[in-house]
C-alpha cells in the first residue's frame, strides 16, 4: 500500500539525483530504489512522478508557497485562451510554476468568478 508520509529532504533528493544524474526514465524502478534505500518508505511510481513534477524539479527557482501575481493571472488566462488546457505548453512559458499548479490556480479562479456571476 502506497505511503501517505510526507516526503523526507533525503528523498526529494535521491529522486531528483535519480532522474537527472543516473537518467533513469522508469518511475517503477525509481520507486524501487527509494523504497530499498528507505525502508519506512513504500513509494508508488506515480508518486515519485507526481512529486518530481509538481515540486522536486524546479528546486530553488519554486518556493513552496509563492504567491500570484495580476500580471501572472492575466498571462494564464491569456496563454490558456491560446493554448487551451495544454498546460504543459503554457508551463513552458511561465517559469517556476508546474503543470498542476497553473491548472489548479485557473480552475479555481474560474470557481471564484462564477460564484460572483451567480451571486448577482
């Protein structure tokens, strides 16, 4: 059963040294190898891909917690409106912010401006 523990320093590293040191493209045996390293650890290949992604490979450049700026509102909902939901595609032209985070950060913006629309 998949672990629900929060991810140790040691293990953002490993798996960060994993994927872009050793160049290992299987996230099965990524797990393997944190779970054989840390014995308390049970890692599924789609939390070590999850992880990777959504924090471990921007490092430094993406602050656990940064906050949105209008200008970084107004370029999603503009690069969303050429691209569409390619969220891949309108990460690569918003440094420091993933995949997950500008969808999760749209989607919830548009949540906010149908509750006003509602209200009215």
């Amino acid at each position: 059963m998949p672990s629900r523990l929060n991810w140790s320093l040691e293990e953002e590293n490993l798996l960060k040294t994993l994927k872009e040191v050793e160049n290992f493209s299987s996230w099965k045996k990524i797990a393997q190898i944190l779970n054989d390293r840390f014995l308390d650890s049970s890692r599924s290949g789609k939390q070590c891909r999850d992880r990777y992604i959504n924090y471990v490979r921007f490092g430094s450049e993406c602050p656990k917690i940064k906050g949105w700026t209008i200008e970084e509102d107004r370029a999603l909902f503009e690069k969303f409106q050429e691209y569409g939901s390619k969220w891949v595609l309108i990460s690569s032209e918003m440094a420091g912010r993933s995949e997950n985070n500008l969808k999760n950060r749209f989607y919830g913006a548009m949540r906010k401006i149908m509750r006003k629309i509602v209200k009215v």
